[in-house]
C-alpha cells in the first residue's frame, strides 16, 4: 500500500460515463490524495444502459492503492444534476472547512492541486475570496505580471472554496427579487447588457427551476461581492463536452492544453476583479459581444423596463 501524499480534501462527482471517470481518476491516483470524497449520482429510469453504466464507473473508482481516508456517497436513484450536486457539497463540508471540487471530466494538471491547495490556505480568512478555479479562458491574454488575478465569474471546472462560503449558497435565491432592483446589483454589474442577460438568466432560473446548482452559486458570489482566483495560465480542461451546452462557447475556450503554474505563487498586492477579463469573459464566452446589435439592446431596454 502506498503511502498518501496530498493533504486537502477532494470531493470527486461521478455519474455514468465510466470512460471518462478512468481517465480523470488517474490523475487523483497519481496524487493519492489522503482524503478522497467520492460523490455519485444513481442511474436514471427509462435509461436501460445507466445501471451498468453507474456500476462500472463506481468500479473504476475502487482502484485505490494508497493510504486513503475513502468517503463515499453513493445514490441509490437518480437525483438529477442540480440535486445531486447540492446535496453531494452539503455533505462535503458538513466534514470539512475547506475542499477542491473535480468532476469526472475534470481532466487536471497536477500543478492544480498545489496551486489550489496553496490558496485555499493562504485566503482562508479573507471573506473576499469565494472560490479558486483551475480554469482560464482568457486566450492566452496575460492579465498581470502575477500567478493568478481575481475575477466576479467563478468557473467551475476544477475548483476549491471552503465552508465558509458555501454556507451562504441558497437554491432557491430568495433575495433575488429585491436584490435585483437595487444599486448595489448595477454596481455588480456596470455594463447594461450583461447586467440584463444575467437578470434574464436568474429569472428564468427562477421561473422554469432550471436544472443547474451553478446559477444559484455565481449569483451568490455576486450577491456577496466574493472574488473567485483564476490561475495565469489554464490548469484544467474539460474532456466531455462535445456541444450543445446552454451557451454558445467556443470549442477551443474549453477545451484547452494544461499548462503547469509556478511552484512558489506570486500573490497580487490588490484584491479586485479584474475587469477587462470580466468582460473578455462576458464577451467570448457568454456571447456578450453578439448581444450588443441594436435589435437586441431594444429588446433589454424593453426587458429592463417591465421585467
């Protein structure tokens, strides 16, 4: 039995696809983390292949030959994206003050593991910081001479937080309808037609129950003005996306090459978002820069105005 070498926690979410899981698991086998929180979503009915598929990509996460404190939660029935996610973290930091977070197409450069072990350490008592990411979609644009800048989106590809902010995650986003009219909400977001995609997105989540834990927790994080670290350099790619996601992304934002981070970080002096990568984010990956056609600030106008 090998002996562990990675001290912070990880929490691991599976599901059904065990090609996937066995390329993204050898990468945890490599670390050989001492704590591993394996989190599973049952098979779905009416899914005739998901039982075998849900029991082999369990299989695949049974391959542990180090010394591992091993926690799982496994659901019997299916959950569903959104539930299954909530729940699994609830359970996570019920046992611990801090983790990172990977999915089973999470496929990340070691170097992430440091970097985000690092940061969750050295910021855990800065209410300012929400979350560290593994993720850049900057483009190869460097946005400061440091290892990482701050930024108001929190991507979720390979990413850490701590209890302390995840307390503060409401489902339900039951503040959004005052939050939304007040100054505090244009302030978070400047540029009229972001604020108004977002104000859309949050209402349709809100009136359709979207099936996604993700929006809930960004606007958390807008909602408490918590920053998320993003590496210089993109430390984790995404091997299971094959299109036809909820926004139009270009393929080569999400899918990227790794790169390895610096072994000793160099801090930023200033804790604040960046926003020229706010809004190269807002812009490339959430089609911002295609909303802006006349047609389409009418329609916001008009959306702002009654909505």
């Amino acid at each position: 039995m090998k002996k562990s070498s990675f001290k912070t926690p990880i929490a691991y979410f599976i599901f059904n696809r065990p090609w996937i899981t066995a390329k993204s698991f050898e990468v945890i086998k490599k670390l050989r983390p001492r704590n591993l929180y394996i989190i599973a979503d049952g098979p779905r009915e009416n899914f005739p292949h998901d039982y075998e598929r849900c029991q082999e990509t369990r299989n695949i996460v049974k391959n542990i030959d180090w010394e591992c404190n091993l926690k799982k939660n496994y659901s019997d029935k299916n959950q569903g994206m959104k539930n299954r996610n909530i729940s699994g973290l609830n359970w996570l930091f019920e046992q611990e003050e801090m983790s990172i977070i990977l999915e089973d197409d999470n496929l990340a450069d070691l170097s992430f593991f440091n970097f985000a072990s690092e940061l969750l350490e050295y910021y855990k008592n800065d209410e300012n910081i929400f979350q560290i990411t593994g993720v850049n979609w900057q483009n190869g644009i460097k946005r400061n001479e440091n290892s990482y800048y701050f930024s108001k989106y929190n991507h979720l590809w390979g990413w850490a937080t701590w209890r302390r902010c995840w307390k503060h995650y409401d489902k339900d986003i039951k503040f959004w309808k005052e939050w939304k009219k007040s100054k505090e909400w244009k302030n978070t977001c400047p540029d009229f037609t972001e604020r108004i995609f977002w104000t859309k997105m949050f209402d349709e989540y809100l009136s359709k129950d979207l099936n996604s834990w993700a929006y809930p927790w960004l606007l958390t994080a807008f909602y408490r003005k918590g920053l998320t670290i993003i590496p210089k350099e993109n430390l984790v790619r995404n091997i299971g996306f094959f299109g036809g996601g909820t926004h139009e992304f270009a393929e080569d934002n999400l899918i990227t090459n790794n790169f390895s981070i610096d072994k000793i970080l160099d801090h930023p002096k200033k804790v604040i978002n960046n926003e020229a990568a706010d809004m190269y984010t807002f812009d490339n990956i959430f089609d911002g820069k295609n909303m802006r056609s006349l047609t389409n600030k009418i329609k916001f106008f008009f959306y702002d105005k009654f909505s």
